[in-house]
C-alpha cells in the first residue's frame, strides 16, 4: 500500500508540482486561520490574533517544506532537476560536450563493430549441427605442404579403416553450366557424397538431401539447390522440386533446396572462387585409374568419444599404412585433421585479435581523453559549485548533481556510438575479403552493444565521480575568495593526473601508429612483389565447355582455337591466349609427380613434384611472361597433340642446374600411362598460389595435350580491358549461341582480391592509428587550452612585466612538447615489446622497423606541436591589463 | 504487529551513533500513535486533531503545529489514514483525515507496544 501511494505522489508531484504544493498550503493556511479565530474568541485583536497563530505555527515555509518532502517528487523531482541543470551546463560548455561526446561515441563505435565482427567469425558457432564435431581432414605431401587434397583411392581407404569418425564425405567444387529455361548460366557446383549432408547435419528447407540411393549406377541425376539459387533463378517457387534442369546438358531432377545463408566453402584448395550453389552426388566409379587424382576434400564428424587429436593420430596411422601398401601413389604422404572452425577463420584469428587489442587502446585513450575533458571542466567550476555549497546544497546533492551530468554525456556518447558501429559494421563488411563466412551476415551484436554502453557509463561514473568529490572535499571558502584561480590555487594532484592522462595517450598513440605503419609497408612490399607477370590491361574470363556436348578431346582444342582467332581479330586487342587456372584465382595447379628420362630413375613415390599448368603460346604474349630460353608452342602444337612441354625457370634451376633443359624429356604423371614429353622452352617464374612463399617448379602443356573442357581466356586489350568484354561475349556466342562464360574480371580486379585481406587488416589498422593519433591530439589540445586559461592571471603578468608575447608562445608550446616527448619515449618502449606480435603479418619488414618508428615518433611530436599550437597563440594574445583586472 | 523491531525492548542495543536517531524516532512513532488514537474517535482536520490531544491529555501534550503536518502526510502515505476535502462548517473547505482499517490494526499495534515498552521500564524503575 505505503509503495503505491509513495509512487502516485511523486508521479503527480512530478507531472502537477504546483497543485502539490497549493494543495499544501491551503491546508496549512487553513490551519492558521482556525488559530486565528481561535485567538480572536479568546479575546486578541485580529492583527494580534493572527500574529500569534503564525508564530505558535512555527516557520511556515520551513513546515511547508518538510510537508513537500513526504508528499513531493523526493528522488525523480531532484533527479529531473538534475538533469535539466546538467543540460543547461553542457549547452554553456559546447567546445567540452562536442569532444567529449565525439570521443565518447568514437570509443563505443568501433569497439562494438569491432566485437561484433569478431563474435561472428570467431565465436559464433558455425552454422551446422554441434560444429565443434566437424572436422576436414588433408593429405600432406611427403614434402610437408599441408591441406592437400586426397584421391578418391585415398577416401576409400580412410572411410574403411577409421575408428574415429561417425561420417565421411569427400566433395569438390566444379564449374557447371546451367542451362534448360533462361539464360545460360554457369555457376559452381559441389559434388559430394549423399553423407554430406549427414556430416555437416542441417536438413533441408524444401524436399530432401542426398540420399545414398541417389550415388547407384542407374539412378538419374539429382541436384540439390542452394537458397540464393533458388530465389534467383526458380522464383522461390516451392514447385521447384521435381522440376527438371540440364547441368552441363545432362538431365537432372531438383529434389531439395537448402536454407538460407547456407553454404560450404573451403576457398584454398578446391574452391573455384565462388560457393558453390548447388549439390549433385559425386562419381565414385570403381575404377583404379579413378582412384588417383588427388581433387578432393574430405570433412568428417568426429565420433562423440574421440577428440580431434586422437583422430589426427590415427588419421596419421593410416596415411603410414597407406604408404606402406601403395608406395607408387602414397609414399611418405601423411594426413592431417583440422578442425573445421581452424580451417574458416585460423588465418584471420590473429589478426583479429590484433584488431581487438588495438581496438582496446583506442578505448583507452578515448577514456583518458573523457577523464581529462570531465576533470578540467570541474575545476573550472569550483566557483559556481563553492556558491551552491554556500546557498545550502548538501555535498550530497552536488556529487550527484555533477554524476548527473556524466550520465548525460554518457548517454549522449553512447546514442551517437551506437550510430557510428551501425555505420562501422555495415563497412567493415563492405571492404572485408569476400571469403570470411559468415561475414556477409553480420548484425550489430545486441550483447556487445550492452557491455560497451556499460563500459561507457563506467568511465563516466568513475571520471565524473573523481573530479565531483575531489571539488566538493576542496575549502570552498578559498575558491570564493578572489585571486584564488589558477595554478597556484589548483591541487598539483589533479593536474599530474590530467598530465599522467595525457602522456598515457601519447604513447599509445605511438604503439597504434607504430603497428600500422609496419603493415603498411608490409602492405607496399607485398604488392611490389614481382609476381612474373603483367596484370595491366588483361581481361579474363572462363569458358566451360559442356563435356555432354564436345564429347572429344579435338572439339574442345577447336572451340578454344577458333574463339582466340575471332577475339585476336577484335579492334583493341593486342594479344589473347587461354590457361587452365589463373594466377590467384579458381584453382589448384595439381602438384603431381615427374621423372626425367636418362636419369636413374627414383624409387616409386619418391618422384620430385611439379605443378601443371595448360596453357598457350597466347598465354605468355599476353601476360607478359618472359620467355627465357628455347621456343613457344608453334601453331601446330596448338592445334595438335605433338608432346612438348614449356618449363619455369624454378624447375629449370632445381632439376636442370648446370646444363640446357632443352631437348631434354621428362614424364609428368598425369597420365594413364607413362608419356614422355620434350621440353622446347624455359619461362619466366610466375607467383601462381602465394605472393610470399617459392615459386613451385612448373610445366606447361598445350591444350592438345592435356585437354581440360573449362579454360580461362586472357586477353590484353588496348584500352580499359572490362569495355571490351560485351565484344568478346558475342565472339563466343558467336561460335555457339548457348555457352555461358563466367568470371569475367579484369587481371588487375584478380590481384586486388588477392591481396584484400592483407589490405583488409592494413586498412582498418590504419584507421585505428589515425584515429588514436587524432584522439591524442584532441587530448592534448584539450590540457593545453585549459592550462592555459588557468594560468590566465600569470600570463597577463608576465606579460605586464615585460615578457614578449613570443615568449610566452614558446613557454606553452615547451610544455606541450615536454608531455609528448615522454608520451612518445613511452610508447616508443611499448612498441618495441609489443609489436613483435606483429611479425607473423609482416612481410619484408622488421617487427622494429627504426625507419617505422623514426617517422611515427616525428608525426607524432609533429600533430602535438600543431595542438599546442592554439593555446599557445590564445595564451600569447592575452590583453595583461584584463587578465589582471578580473582577478 | 509491530512495524518496526526498534519497540522490541526485549533485548535492547542501544548502539552509541544510534541513540539520537532512536530517539527521534521514538518521538516519531509516539506521534503517530497519538494521531492515530485522536482520529480513531471520529474524523478531523489537522487543527482539530491537534486540539483533541490537547483535551484527551488535559493540556499536558501539546504536539508542535510544525511537526504535525509531515507526520500526517507520511501517515497517509502509509495508508493508515486517508483524507478528503470537504466544506467546513463556516463555509471554509478543511481538509479532514479518517482513519483506515489498516490504521485501526495499526493502531492497536502501537498502543500494545507501547503498554510492554512502559512495563518494562516500569520494571526496572520499581527495582532497589
């Protein structure tokens, strides 16, 4: 009862004061008038009657007070008073509110973006059923390159023999060509085996997955859609299912789509630069020829008793066991078991968490600069809060008046935060690599949101509350005495803080920027790379042809031929050629092994590996790949299989050192049977995987010779490369009017995906660095200007007695460069033990780079200086004789 | 019941830094007991209320105007006492308190705490 009474009177003390307190006072009148009347029966005279009835009353105002206590607004009336004073003091103080709140704002946005980015890809669970289970298992080449495919041979044997997994399913990604209604489209598909599903454990938004019947021999093709498929090409029709289509032209039947958002993309080793967008079971014929080529991924679920390492151990055994009993094919290859979270996001852990520390220091430095924004301008206030205390406010009421106004400024920071990691997210996902699952989905994570606006209002209690009791415990007798400003009067306690503060900002300033220009320069390193060849000016796109259609190794050589001609007759073209895989895009370039003919030869499995490559003598012209030595491919090997083979300078160095390559045969192992080749020629090397690592030996054949249905068609154009590509398109459509091509991107759009995570980390880095060094910056005006306007009475005396203005623009600008300098030797400190967590991202570059670290600390001092500067110049324009008039 | 254990003079813990406040609010509850037995004889307007206790106590307890009007209004809010407006008997509108059945239970609570606080110390008056 006593609750809901108290709650209705200050809610209508709040909404209706003044008929609260009319409502008081007519009693309380009532009351003395009837002790008036009493006194007048008594026998007074009015006047006296009513004097008497006031003064027994007591202090009338002082009662209507203590009656307004109970019955008035108590706590919300002080609280909303609170607040509109709190209002009206951050309107008077603007230049304060705007930094703080900005600063604010700046802290809570990119910390909340930055959480939640990184919520989503490292702690999100992935989108599969209990995803800790799932795990991908590699082969490792005998000479320790890891994450390699496995053969279908290799599958088999590991599903046969394992103890440690539920479930297996081996997949792989291929462009196919969709055709049947509407545009020919090509797009990738994942083959996998019907247990697939059963691995990853998500069911199906419409019809059914995989099933095993699906694999047998005379059962007709099934295809299972992906969501986005289905919404773009089938008008998210549920009658999609059982609907007929043509892959490749072969007939298949859709009998399920998959949910939204759902997708399996492993991009190194079998991605082809897209996810893929379908499923279709995977051939496992039983034939041994069958059982070799290495394309395939396998992911498995870990049985419930088994742990990853347990299964990695065992996985071990078997590849041992394995090599042991097929050494032609599997000697001294190993496997290995990854944990399916390790394979989407191992290679962005770092850097993230990097991000995250950085991230954190930015929040630092973003409190820091609050701290002393909240500390200077209570200071500056000891006047106006010594009157309040005089007038009769309780310290009490003062601390929470000035708490209050905190809490505005928090609330205020964190509004205008929140926009900002809206913002921030949104581009965050923008500039992210494309590949980063998950990333595409990525929402402002109401968790994070709640801890930063927590954090927030932290730091604004803590720095608001400091400087409110610090003030309220101060003499206030003093502070109201006149000439009791500036430095002498302030507590020194306060003002080391605030230069404590400010020097902690400084240096780390310096371990941001510092951090970030190492990355740049990685960054300009990496791109210098000499990669072997020239991406201005290249379009490329890919051709699939549909094996159901050029059912013949001379038709696919065919098409391919007379496409170029046609393309190599276009106006602005300079050259064109085809190759199977671009560098950096679609594809690996199937590391096989290879004996040179007139050598003893190697034991079997121990043969020394190459890549393989298909290309044409187009291919060199147009890519600007030197050719070193020996010939090209002639026209006639273009066109027909005559057994040559071109050699990068890598293999020419490892195997050839010392003698001519030509005219020498090698026997590349990607044949039935064993097909000695003549190398014509040595090429330039050309960074195909891996700007960082060495160029693999390599061998190129023609397409004759090793005939792919798909290749990548490149063409150097003479002016903007994407304007030609509608010209090129009719080309192609001229030599059959339904062959889709897909891809199509310039050289130069290639390189810049590559290199987009590394420009992803640099980026947002650097964005952390300048905003660090802006936040400074601000830090540092901020103590400046404020000192300054303290000291406004020194000034104007030193000035009085004779100093040049100039001097005392020196005086300032000297003590904002003392703070700086032991905030950037600080930080200088730091950086130096801090940024070798770097050095696995560095590329070229040393983790204490003097050069780095000499430009920072120069930037720096520099940015400083510049805030310094409009104190400075304030303090120096100083009129002497008002400084000293006003107190 | 007895709302508050401070009248549980059983066992009595007078803490040094306590004894003003108990003080105080020993007067406090005192007063309201008296308020609530003046209204339990019939409504009454703050003045009126302070006049019955002055008759009730033949003049020996004079409650202080000032003090009367906080404690009204917290009775009210506790919701022992609720109160309206109505036209006095001279024309004047006067604002009169009756008390609730709460206050009745209330009421009777205070009065036998505070018949065991005065046998209590009676008690220990009459000891040699």
């Amino acid at each position: 009862m006593k609750w809901f009474n108290l709650l209705r009177d200050r809610i209508r003390a709040l909404f209706a004061r003044e008929i609260v307190i009319e409502d008081i006072d007519r009693e309380l009148r009532l009351h003395v008038d009837m002790q008036t009347d009493a006194n007048i029966a008594a026998g007074m005279s009015p006047d006296e009657a009513r004097r008497e009835a006031l003064r027994s009353f007591g202090n009338l105002p002082k009662v209507r007070d203590a009656a307004y206590d109970v019955k008035g607004g108590g706590f919300f009336e002080t609280l909303s008073q609170d607040i509109r004073y709190g209002a009206r003091v951050l309107t008077k103080h603007k230049t304060f509110t705007l930094v703080a709140v900005l600063t604010l704002a700046l802290g809570i946005g990119a910390n909340t973006a930055i959480f939640s980015v990184v919520n989503e890809l490292l702690l999100k669970p992935l989108p599969y059923r209990d995803p800790e289970r799932i795990v991908m298992v590699w082969e490792v080449t005998p000479e320790g390159r890891h994450q390699n495919n496995s053969s279908r041979g290799n599958f088999k044997a590991w599903r046969e023999q394992n103890r440690s997994f539920e479930n297996m399913a081996a997949f792989t990604d291929q462009r196919t060509n969709l055709t049947g209604e509407g545009e020919p489209e090509e797009l990738t598909a994942q083959f996998t085996n019907p247990e697939f599903f059963e691995v990853l454990g998500v069911d199906p938004l419409l019809g059914r997955p995989l099933l095993p019947e699906d694999g047998e021999a005379d059962k007709s093709n099934v295809v299972v859609l992906s969501y986005g498929l289905w919404q773009r090409r089938f008008g998210g029709q549920a009658s999609v299912i059982g609907k007929p289509i043509m892959l490749n032209r072969v007939p298949s039947t859709v009998v399920g789509v998959m949910p939204a958002h759902f997708q399996f993309y492993i991009r190194q080793r079998t991605g082809t630069g897209r996810p893929a967008e379908l499923w279709t079971v995977l051939p496992m014929p039983e034939t041994p020829e069958a059982d070799r080529g290495r394309f395939l991924g396998v992911v498995a679920r870990l049985k419930n008793s088994v742990s990853t390492e347990q299964a990695d151990a065992e996985m071990r055994t078997i590849a041992a066991r394995l090599s042991g009993a097929i050494p032609q094919y599997n000697k001294d290859w190993s496997a290995e078991v990854l944990p399916l979270r390790e394979q989407f996001s191992g290679n962005v852990r770092r850097p993230l968490l990097l991000l995250l520390g950085a991230v954190g220091f930015v929040l630092l430095i973003a409190c820091a600069n609050v701290a002393n924004l909240l500390l200077s301008l209570a200071t500056s206030r000891e006047k106006e809060i010594a009157l309040r205390a005089a007038l009769g406010a309780s310290r009490l009421r003062i601390v929470r008046q000035l708490l209050t106004e905190s809490f505005l400024l928090a609330i205020l920071g964190s509004l205008v935060g929140c926009a900002l990691a809206w913002w921030g997210i949104k581009a965050l996902v923008a500039i992210s690599p494309r590949d980063l699952i998950n990333l595409q989905n990525v929402g402002l994570n109401v968790t994070v949101l709640m801890w930063t606006l927590l954090l927030s209002f932290i730091t604004g209690i803590v720095f608001g509350l400091a400087p409110a009791l610090h003030i309220t415990r101060l003499n206030l007798n003093d502070s109201l005495k006149e000439g009791a400003k500036g430095d002498s009067g302030q507590a020194s306690g306060s003002r080391r803080l605030r230069n404590v503060l400010v020097v902690s900002e400084i240096a780390l300033a310096v371990v941001l920027l510092a951090s970030a220009g190492l990355l740049v320069k990685s960054f300009i390193n990496l791109q210098q790379v000499n990669r072997g060849f020239d991406s201005q000016n290249v379009l490329t796109m890919v051709v699939r042809l549909p094996e159901a259609i050029y059912k013949e190794d001379p038709q696919f050589v065919r098409f391919f031929r007379q496409a170029l001609e046609h393309i190599q007759a276009l106006p602005g073209v300079r050259a064109a050629g085809i190759v199977n895989y671009l560098p950096f895009y679609g594809g690996l370039g199937s590391a096989t092994g290879f004996t040179i003919e007139g050598r003893p030869q190697p034991l079997p499995g121990e043969e020394p590996t190459t890549d393989v490559r298909v290309a044409d003598a187009g291919y060199f012209e147009t890519m600007r790949i030197p050719l070193l030595r020996g010939r090209n491919f002639t026209d006639v090997e273009m066109r027909e299989p005559r057994r040559v083979v071109l050699i990068n300078e890598a293999m020419a160095r490892q195997h050839f050192a010392g003698e001519s390559p030509i005219g020498k045969r090698i026997d590349v192992q990607m044949f039935d049977t064993p097909t000695p080749t003549e190398i014509v020629g040595i090429v330039g090397n050309v960074k195909y995987e891996s700007l960082i690592d060495e160029v693999q030996p390599t061998v190129y054949f023609s397409h004759p010779d090793l005939t792919y249905a798909f290749m990548t068609l490149v063409i150097r154009t003479e002016g903007d490369p994407a304007a030609l590509a509608p010209a090129v398109h009719r080309e192609i459509r001229s030599l059959d009017p339904n062959q889709p091509i897909s891809d199509v991107r310039t050289m130069n759009q290639v390189m810049s995906e590559t290199l987009s995570r590394a420009r992803f980390n640099t980026l947002l880095l650097g964005l952390f660095a300048g905003l660090a060094t802006l936040l400074s910056a601000v830090g540092i005006f901020g103590v400046m200007n404020y000192s300054v306007a303290l000291r406004t009475h020194e000034i104007g005396l030193r000035l009085a007695i004779g100093a040049q203005p100039r001097q005392v623009l020196v005086l300032i600008l000297k003590q904002g460069l003392l703070l700086t300098l032991v905030g950037v030797g600080l930080g200088l400190l730091a950086a130096f033990a801090l940024t070798r967590l770097l050095s696995g991202l560095l590329f070229g570059v040393a983790a204490a780079d003097a050069a780095t670290f000499a430009t920072i600390s120069l930037l720096l001092v520099a940015v400083s200086l510049l805030a310094s500067y409009l104190p400075a110049r304030r303090a120096m324009r100083i009129d002497p004789l008002a400084a000293l008039r006003y107190e | 019941m007895p709302t508050d254990s401070r009248y549980d003079y059983v066992s009595v813990r007078l803490k040094r830094s306590k004894v003003a406040k108990d003080k105080a609010d020993l007067l406090q509850g005192t007063l309201d007991m008296l308020i609530l037995k003046a209204l339990s004889l019939g409504e009454l307007h703050g003045y009126g209320i302070i006049q019955r206790i002055r008759q009730l106590s033949d003049e020996m307890l004079n409650v202080e105007q000032g003090s009367l009007y906080p404690a009204l209004y917290r009775i009210e809010q506790k919701g022992w006492v609720s109160s309206k407006w109505v036209v006095h008997e001279t024309g004047r509108d006067a604002k009169f308190y009756k008390l609730t059945r709460a206050g009745r239970r209330q009421l009777e609570a205070e009065e036998a705490s505070w018949d065991r606080l005065v046998l209590a110390v009676t008690k220990v008056r009459q000891a040699t």
